[in-house]
C-alpha cells in the first residue's frame, strides 16, 4: 500500500510564545519547532501499516526551511521519502490554500491512503485534511483511532464523544485523519537518523505545484486570553467540603 | 657460613637421556594442549574491533593500577580479607615460582642456573619455600570456602576449581618435600617428575577455566580504560553501541575472557540483590558465551541466547560492581553499550523509556513539564538570572527546577550561597543534562541535548557551575566532552564544605543523629565522600550505614531507572531506605535529589516513625538569619 502522510512542523510545547510586535502572528525568532502531535500518530499508523502490509511511506509537508528538519525526523522514524512543498509564507494561507498545496504534492504520487492528523497543535482548525480529501476526491474519515486493511477496502475505529467509538468501512484510496493516542509513538534513533540521509527529499514550490494561492480567510490579530483566577478554596471537615463542594457543582458550575 | 644451617632443596644430579626425551615429549603435548585452549581466545581477543578513543598514554595511572591492583592485590585483598589476603599469597608464590620452575625445567637438560648447594640458589629456593608454605595453606583455605563454606557469589561448585586447587597443592607439596630427601637418592627423583607432572597437568588446565584470568588480567588491569563508568566514543556513523559481535572492541573481549567468577559484582550489585535478573557476573560470562559461539565478527545479536535485554535495562548504573572488580572489568560502559545497542536500533520498546525519550525529544527536561512552570519558580523566588558577571552559574537541574523537593534543596542552597555572598545566577533555557538518555544508551537525544545546552551555556558566558545533581555534574563533566569543552562544574557538597567555617551550623547544639547516604554519582563516581559528610557532621551527630562510602548501596534512580518501572523482586530504594532508618537515625542525609525522592517514597511505608529526609543543603541551611 503506498501511504502519504501529510505532517506540519509547529512550535514546541515547551518553547514560550511571544506575540510578535505587529500583532499579527507570534514572535518566531526564538522558537523551537517540533512535529504536531496528530501528525506523529499519522505517521507511527502509516509505519504500523507498512510494517504489516508491505508498502511505502511519503510524508509531505509545507513550511519555509526550518521544516526540513522535522521531515528527516519523519523519515528517521521510517519515512521512504519526503517532499518539501517550500513555502515562506505559510502563515498567510489559510486552511483551503494549504490543502490546495499538499493536494496538488500527493495527487501525482497517486496513493491508496492519505493519512494526517486531525488538527494542528497551534492553529487546532482540523480543516485541511478534510479539504484535501475533498479536492483529490476521496473518501474520508475523522479522528481515527486504528486503521486495518480487509478485502475491500479499510476497516477503520473512529473516536466519538463520551467514550463512544464507531466502526466504519471504506474504499481504498481514501483519506484518513488520525486521532492522538491510538498507538504507541516509537522514539528516533542514531540509527534512524543516519539512514534518513541518505532517503529522498525533494522540494516543490508552489508555483511549480501550480497550486492557487490567494487566501479567502486573513488575520486581523491575535492576543493573550485574559487570565481569570476563580480558584475556591472549600474549607472545614471532609464531610463539610465535600458538601459545599456537590452544591457548587449543582449551582455554579451546573455539572451535577 | 650461616647458609649451612638453611634447609637445601634436592634436585636431581643426572638425568638419563629417555628422561630427556620423556620430559621433551610430554612438555610438548602439554604446550600444545594450553595452546589449543588459547590460541583461539587470543584469536578472539585480538580479531575484536579496536577500541575507539582509547590511549595508552598518559602510563602513569596504568603502572599504578598494576602495582596497586596486581602486584600488591591490594583490591582484592580490601574487599575480602581473609580470602583475599589467601589469594593474595598464591599469586605471591606464583610469582616468586617463576624462577623456581624456568630453572625446574632447564635443569633436566643440565641447564639449570639455580644452584641448590649455591649461595644465591640455596637463598632463592629458600626464599621460594616460604612462599611455597603459605600458598599451600592459602589455596587449601581457599579449597575449604570454596567447596564447603560455599558462599553464593562464588555460585555452583564447581570441579575444574577443585582440581586446580589439588594441582597447586601438589605443585606446593612436592616442591617443600625435596627439601626433606638427599640429592641423590631415587626420592628427589620421583619428587621431581611428580612436582613436573603436576605442572605440565596444570598447564592446559588454565585457559580452559576461569584460571585463564592469571594470565590476562594482569593485562586486562593496566589496559583498562580508567576513567571510571566512562562511556567510550562511537566509532563512526555505523557504530550504534554492541548491538552484535562485531561491535565488540578487543578490550571488552579481553574483559570477557579473564571474568574469574569471584561474584563481587553480585555481591554488590543493587539490581541482582532485589531480585531482578540482571547479574553483573552473568553479563560478563554471556559475552565470553557469545565469543565462544559466535565469534568477534559475527551478526548474530548479542542481546538474544547468551544475554537477555530485561537484565541489561535493569541496571542503575551505580558501579558498585566495576568498582569491586578486582581484574579490571569495565562493567558499566559495557551494559550502557549494550543499551545503546538496543536504543539506537530502536530494538528496544519499552512504554515509560520511550515516553521519556519522546519528552525529551521535544521538551527541555525529564519530567515532561512546561518550562512556563520553570519560570515561575524562578521568578516567583526572585532568583537571578545569569548575565556573565555573577561567579557561579546555579545549574538547576530537572529536579530541582521542577520536583517540590528538589526545589526545597535549591531554596535552601540559595540562602546559604546569599548568606555567603557568594554571587550566583540562572539559567532561562538550562535543558536536561541528558543523563538519563546517555546512560540508556540514547545518543541521538543526548546529542541534542549536550549541544543545545552548550550553546545556551556560550551565550551567557558561563564559567562555572554548581549543582545539587551529582548526576548533572557528571554528565556535564565528563560525558558532555564528547560534544565540546564543558566548564569547570562542582557539587554544591564542595562548595558546602568549603565554607562550612563561615556557617552557622556548626555553632548549634547537636542532638539527634544523622546517616549520610552516599549517592553513587558523588561518591563512586566522583570520589567525594567526605565533603557531604563534613556538612552532616556539623549539623547533627554523623553515623554510618552498614554499606557505605565505596560500598554504598544504590537508591535504584540511576542509569535513567527513575523514570522507567522496577517492577521485579523488591525495590532497592526500600531496601536501602530500611537498612539507612536501621541505623536509629532521626534523619537520612541526602545529596542527591534523585536519592532524595527514592528515599522520600520508600520512607512513607515507615509511616510516622520513619527518619526525616534533608539534602546536605538544608542542613547547612540551619541557623541561618530568615
């Protein structure tokens, strides 16, 4: 089965974000970057399948310069190639122009899956899967969990709310957006690293993809959320906290 | 002449031409059955890979080993007296025989340069009767521990062991007994071809049993690669560690083949006394197994039949066992090896290892918090941060950046260097040393982590160190110099001691008692046992542990275990925090914040009773101005 992965390269939890000074987007200077987190499961899902079934792994992803870094580490983690769709301005587009950029990189390649996270850690739209599979004409399915390949197609486990999954089948090829957590994430190794150099990356620009790109959706600002401290402290026995605690549940928060 | 009243050794005047002959052949068979034993060890010693970044200069600390260790025994004979102090006068005996047997030898053909009636040879074979008395008792006192004492390191009986003992007994007897017969009786005869016998017996027996280590370890000892748990460079881009028998590097072949089985490694092994798999011991003769089978270019895996991978991730890396070796086996860069073996293979899978490689990856520490909450602590307590002018840098380290007690630790050092005037700042992007990933064998993610850290510690400039992470100041000492030149870094129990004079503690009355745990990267590793200890003993009444300095027993954090499960056999942490609140201590002193947390949890089952937990910091913390 020859599977693409769609990655993005997004900021590290740990690494502090500042505001840049125009308002208009976050202070990249001092930034550390990693792979979004959907993605990493996007990819070890694609490894699984391939380990299982045979068959190859592209990852693609869009970015200025510094993503390469976060596709050899796909490609050390198992990846057989990469392409590098290079882009400096990423954050201008929108979800619909960078759909129109990964389509146009995976549909020549001609997949049986095209796999993705769900959403990205710092923008978290959860739309640009679903446009992709749109615009190469596929089927789809969010938030999987676990993918398995039968006769006709795919069986994939879906995560719904309140602890519910669902089962569904589909037709191959088809695009998939993978849920956190489903699998274990394997860890990079020297090995893996030193492998990956010697793998295929290729670079596309958007104009050589031929992808549109004017944005349909622009960004006027962005802020802090405020911060709000409602911490309560109940005190008194157990018995007495336990019982303010219900009626705060029931009145205030209106859980109960 | 005061020579006429010494005992003279008789020796054969003549021998008859078919006693040449006899003797010629039979050395011959007994040479070519010890060199059918060795010529393949040797072979597979030799074929191994070369040791990468290994010197043999500067030879000073080499010739020291030797004499120390070889020469006067003097490991062996620290660790266990009495068997050691027997071993000890074998070895001696050995030694003052080698003249004894060259001339032996060399007389049957009538070339003998010792004479017995002679002045310096009458003195000589005197000389090497005494030691000839004390090897016989030495090696039948060894006999009796061996095959009725019995203790358990030594493992199974075994029968080669009693045939070398009964082959230098008799080497010994027949020896001591010419010195009762005349010269040219047919006794000094018989004696001579029985003592010649038992010698050409004898030869074939060595390589082909743990008895081979007295011919190599003597070389293993000076060879070692000295540094202690030092973790040897990667070759080049394809060496991942020992991941088969290719990867083998002559000098842990060399190691494999002189293991002598003494069992202190288990002795005092952390791991193999709790329970788990892992025996130091074990390791050693597994790859001496695998050398056999396979061979030192073989493919095969080494981690599978003759080592498991569950015991080779069960080590804490304390030492202990490298530390007692008394034939120079290098245990811990071998078990790291084997480590990297797995984890730069990615043959290892392991849920919390990956998840701390995984957050190490991507995050700055081990325990996979956000650095916003590093800052707030930092800010929160006012501590400065480090602009190139303050004298120290204050490495914080994950436990003390992030754990509530290692903080406590970090605070309480704070006021003491305050107090001091001691000028001090922070790190705003100090990450994790990476000593938890290098000693699992990850060298990707401590690469990363090494490098980032010194670019962080050349943009500030940063001169000098202290932490309260015994387990930093190593990593950032020594194994971060595979990267870069790292700067002068101490213990803050250095530090402590240095100024213990100026503090206030030494001052207050002393009441209660307090046992000093000695953390293996301070005191195995760093050979400061007494600095924490001067701390200790100015706050409160100083006790030992039953296991302590060299020999302490390890809290079971290190080797990256902290963030891993234990979950075979007993906890060490809880059998060393038994054996530290056995001593009647009100309080266990600490100077280790991975200690400190093993301990804390262990010590809760003690309920009420159990001793308090102070770091050395806290301590010389008291009395001081709020």
């Amino acid at each position: 089965m020859k599977i693409v992965v769609a990655i993005k390269q997004v900021p590290g939890r740990d690494t502090p974000l500042r505001i840049a000074e125009n308002s208009r987007w976050i202070d990249e200077s001092e930034m550390q970057w990693a792979m979004n987190e959907p993605d990493a499961y996007a990819l070890e899902e694609a490894l699984l399948l391939k380990e299982r079934d045979g068959g190859e792994v592209i990852v693609v992803s869009a970015g200025p310069e510094r993503v390469a870094s976060t596709i050899r580490e796909a490609l050390a983690l198992g990846a057989d190639r990469a392409i590098h769709i290079v882009c400096e301005d990423l954050r201008r587009r929108d979800a619909l122009c960078v759909a129109r950029l990964l389509a146009a990189a995976i549909k020549p390649e001609k997949p049986d899956l095209v796999l993705t996270g769900l959403q990205s850690e710092d923008l978290g739209l959860g739309q640009t899967g679903v446009i992709v599979a749109e615009l190469l004409g596929l089927p789809h399915a969010t938030m999987v969990l676990h993918v398995e390949r039968i006769d006709s197609g795919l069986s994939v486990k879906r995560e719904l709310e309140e602890g519910w999954f669902q089962s569904i089948e589909l037709p191959t090829p088809a695009l998939l957006t993978i849920q956190s957590g489903g699998n274990k994430l394997r860890y990079a190794t020297l090995m893996g690293i030193k492998r990956a150099r010697t793998k295929e990356l290729r670079t596309a620009s958007a104009p050589e993809l031929g992808a549109e790109d004017a944005p349909t959706v622009g960004l006027d600002q962005i802020s802090v959320p405020k911060k709000q401290k409602s911490t309560q402290i109940l005190r008194g026995t157990a018995k007495e906290a336990a019982i303010a605690l219900v009626e705060r549940l029931k009145t205030e928060a209106r859980v109960l | 002449m005061m020579t006429a009243f010494l005992p003279t050794l008789a020796e054969p005047q003549q021998f008859s031409g078919w006693e040449r002959l006899l003797f010629a052949e039979l050395a011959v068979l007994s040479l070519a059955g010890f060199w059918k034993q060795l010529g393949p060890i040797l072979g597979n010693i030799l074929q191994s890979k070369k040791d990468p970044g290994f010197r043999l200069f500067p030879i000073g600390r080499r010739v020291r080993d030797f004499v120390w260790e070889v020469l006067l025994q003097a490991k062996v004979i620290r660790e266990r007296p009495l068997a050691g102090l027997a071993h000890a006068v074998v070895f001696w005996a050995f030694c003052a025989f080698a003249l004894v047997t060259l001339n032996h030898c060399a007389a049957v053909f009538g070339l003998g340069f010792l004479d017995p009636a002679g002045l310096v040879g009458r003195f000589y074979f005197d000389f090497a009767a005494v030691f000839a008395v004390a090897c016989a008792a030495g090696i039948f006192g060894l006999f009796v521990r061996r095959f009725v004492a019995r203790p358990k390191w030594l493992g199974e009986v075994s029968w080669e062991s009693g045939l070398i003992a009964l082959l230098i007994f008799a080497l010994m007897v027949t020896y001591l007994a010419a010195f009762f017969v005349a010269a040219s009786g047919t006794a000094a005869q018989v004696l001579w071809w029985a003592h010649t016998l038992t010698l050409l017996a004898f030869l074939p027996v060595i390589p082909h049993t743990k008895h081979l280590h007295l011919m190599l370890s003597p070389i293993t000892v000076f060879l070692s690669r000295g540094g202690f748990g030092e973790i040897p460079p990667l070759a080049d881009d394809e060496d991942f560690g020992l991941v088969a028998g290719k990867d083998l590097t002559k000098l842990i072949s060399l190691q494999a083949y002189s293991c002598v089985e003494c069992g202190r490694c288990m002795e005092h092994c952390p791991a193999n006394n709790t329970g788990k798999l892992l025996n130091p011991k074990e390791i050693v003769l597994g790859l001496r197994g695998y050398l056999n089978a396979y061979g030192p270019t073989s493919e095969e895996p080494l981690l599978g039949k003759y080592n498991a991978q569950e015991a080779a991730f069960e080590c804490t890396t304390c030492g202990a066992c490298e530390y007692q070796c008394p034939v120079g086996i290098e245990h811990v860069p071998i078990i790291v090896g084997l480590r990297r073996g797995a984890v730069n293979t990615g043959a290892w899978e392991d849920q919390r290892g990956a998840r701390l490689f995984l957050t190490l990856e991507r995050g700055a520490n081990a325990l996979g918090i956000s650095s916003a909450d590093r800052d707030k602590f930092v800010d929160k307590n006012s501590l400065p941060l480090f602009d190139g002018t303050q004298e120290y840098c204050l490495w914080l380290g994950c436990m003390g950046a992030y754990d509530p007690r290692g903080r406590e630790i970090v605070l309480a050092l704070v006021k003491v260097l305050r107090y001091l005037k001691v000028s001090f700042g922070v790190l705003r992007k100090e990450r994790c040393t990476g000593d938890p990933v290098r000693r699992l064998g990850n060298d990707l993610v401590f690469q990363q982590l090494a490098e980032a850290n010194f670019e962080t510690l050349k943009q500030n400039r940063v001169t000098k160190i202290v932490s309260i992470c015994p387990h930093c100041v190593r990593t950032i000492q020594e194994d971060w110099k595979a990267y870069g030149t790292p700067p002068e870094v101490e213990h803050h129990s250095e530090l402590l001691s240095r100024h213990l004079h100026r503090l206030p503690v030494q001052n207050l009355e002393k009441k209660e008692k307090i046992v000093f745990h000695d953390p293996c990267y301070l005191g195995r590793y760093r050979g400061i046992y007494e600095e924490p200890r001067s701390v200790a003993a100015a706050a409160r009444d100083l006790v030992e542990a039953p296991r302590s300095h060299e020999r302490s027993f390890c809290c079971g954090a290190g080797g990256g275990l902290a963030f891993l499960g234990e979950e075979k056999g007993q906890r060490a942490s809880q059998a060393r925090a038994a054996e530290l609140a056995a001593t009647g201590a009100s309080v266990v002193g600490t100077a280790c914040p991975f200690c400190n947390t093993m301990f804390r949890d262990a010590l809760v089952e003690k309920g009420d009773g159990a001793p308090e937990l102070l770091d050395i910091a806290q301590l010389a913390a008291r009395g001081l101005p709020e």
